[in-house]
C-alpha cells in the first residue's frame, strides 16, 4: 500500500500560478507537480548543490526515482481535496449524471472521504448535494458555489469559520475556498517616468485552508550523488528556502511565500492490473505500454498543453520546450 507523506502549505499573500494560455491576469488554483520538482531542483541548486545529480534518477532509462510528487491540491482546515476525474461514470450511475449534469461539471475537487469511497468502488449518488440551493445537505455538501464536494460528516473537520450546525449548512455552497482575481499593478518607464497599468491574477485561500501535496518515497535515504545530502534531506532543505522565496510567479511581489505546516503520513490502495489508474499529478506516457493504455476504450483523460519560461539560476531565462501531458484527474 503506497504510503503519502502530505505536506500542507499556507500561503498569506496568496500566489500566482500561470495557466495554460500563458496570461499575467489568469492564475490557477492546482500547483502542478513539475512546477513543484522544478522548484525543489532551482532551490537545491541555489542552496549549493548540483542539480544534474538531483535529478539524475529520474531521467536515467530505465529511471528509478527516490520519491514520486503528486501536484498540490486544496484543502480546507483537515478535508483534503483532489481532482473530480475525467470519467463521470466512474462515480455516478448513468440516470445521475443525466440529472445532475451540470452540477457535476461544475465540481473541480473531491473530498479525500469520497475518494475512498470511490477507490473502493461504492457509486457516490447518494453522496451527492442538494439541487436546490436552499436545501439542507443530508450526506453530501458543496462549498465555493459547487466546486469543491464533500461528505456532510466531513463537515466538522472544515476550519472554525465554515463550520455549520444543522439547519444552517445550506450556506455551505456560498463559502470560498480559493479565490482568483485580477490585482492592479504599474510599471514606470526608467526614461520618460510615464506609469502603464496592467493585472496580474491572484490566488488567495480563506482562513484555514491552502494547498497540499503528497511524496511517495520509494527511497527517502539514498544519497544524492556526490553530496553528504540524503533525498529527503534535499527536499526539506529546499521546502525550507522555498517557504521563503515562495512558489509560482510574481514573487518579488510577495507572492508565493508560504508556511510550511507538519508532516504527516496517509495510505492509498495499491494499483491494480488491469484497472483504471486515476492520476494525481500530470503525466508523460512515454512507453509502447502506457501509449496503448490511452487506446484504450475505457481510457479518460485531458490533454494539457505545457510551456511559458524556465528560469535558471546559471543561464538567462528561456522559453520551454512545449509538451502535451495529461492532466490530473486522467
């Protein structure tokens, strides 16, 4: 059974995460996974290290990572939250998702209770929320106007602030969990001194909640090549410039700074063959088999488009190679 160590992130002046067009007023809510690798990789380098070591496990052929990411998802006080999966049919019966259609494309996360659930194989109609707005969940609630989906037993583990007795969580719905918007911001040209405005997008997460992500290791003491550093030495020291520095864009602007909350450790099922895999970070599929796998009949997934910059610590920032992955959720 693969076993997660989650990390929690609080973020205090909200982060900005860039989307697939590449805009400076659009921000995300998930921090997908490479963004995360490729941050550990700048900040050990910035720390000392060398970066081609860090990263040479999981580039060798046949590679043989010491731990795998997850990308960072919401959470809202102890309710982890994941991505709603491609295939709808995996979760509801086919009358539901004819009743409840846009309700459920509405949904972007699901509760880790759900989940469980829905790993173990159970349908989650009955854990669906009211339709109309002012009924009272019975066993499944919504937050953020139908984005995030939880069951109502999950509810008292949500922050103080969005807690609700009976009789009162049909306010559920109208209570954010993350909040995009565009922030004003000036430039002063250096020679004329005339100011231009322009909007950057902004994430911003209620009291109590933020992102997580999880780390499988699969080998937390092997050493980095010609470092004293262990792997899980590596990341902790990284996470802890990182904190500092802070994740995404804009961060000469204060964004992305974060405190690091404590460790803990959570179980998933193992895989098994010849069963739909549900991915929770992005992914390449590179091999004849994993290529196969997406010709499949039964295959879900999304494609994302992948670009923009990459910064270096040693070269002047460049334009990425562009990849097609596949999204989380898969």
């Amino acid at each position: 059974m693969p076993t997660l160590t989650v990390y929690p992130l609080s973020f205090a002046g909200g982060l900005h995460i860039g989307g697939q067009g590449g805009k400076l007023e659009e921000s995300g809510v998930t921090l997908p996974a490479d963004t995360l690798f490729a941050a550990l990789v700048d900040a050990h380098r910035r720390s000392g290290g060398d970066p081609q070591a860090l990263a040479a496990p999981f580039v060798a052929v046949p590679p043989d990572p010491p731990f795998l990411l997850t990308s960072a998802f919401p959470y809202a006080g102890a309710v982890r939250f994941y991505p709603m999966p491609v295939d709808l049919t995996r979760l509801v019966t086919p009358e539901t998702l004819r009743a409840r259609t846009k309700a459920l494309r509405r949904v972007r996360y699901l509760s880790e209770g759900l989940l469980r659930q829905a790993l173990d194989g159970e349908m989650l109609d009955g854990w669906l929320f009211p339709e109309e707005q002012l009924a009272e969940p019975q066993t499944g609630a919504a937050l953020q106007g139908g984005q995030f989906w939880l069951k109502v037993d999950e509810i008292g583990r949500l922050p103080g602030d969005m807690q609700r007795k009976e009789g009162q969580r049909h306010a559920l719905p109208m209570l954010p969990v993350a909040t995009t918007a565009r922030v004003p911001r000036v430039t002063v040209d250096r020679l004329s001194h005339s100011s231009t405005i322009y909007h950057v997008g902004r994430t911003t997460f209620a009291a109590g909640c933020g992102l997580w992500f999880g780390v499988h290791w699969r080998d937390r003491e092997r050493r980095i090549e010609g470092s004293p550093l262990t792997y899980a030495e590596a990341v902790a020291q990284a996470l802890a410039m990182l904190a500092d520095d802070g994740l995404g864009g804009e961060r000469t602007a204060g964004y992305g700074a974060f405190r690091l909350g404590a460790p803990a450790a959570m179980n998933l099922p193992d895989p098994v063959d010849g069963h739909p895999a549900w991915l929770l970070s992005r992914y390449h599929p590179a091999s004849v088999g994993e290529l196969a796998g997406l010709r499949v009949a039964q295959a879900a997934y999304q494609l994302v488009k992948v670009g923009g910059w990459l910064r270096s610590y040693d070269y002047p920032a460049v334009r990425r190679r562009r990849l097609t992955l596949l999204g989380e959720g898969s």
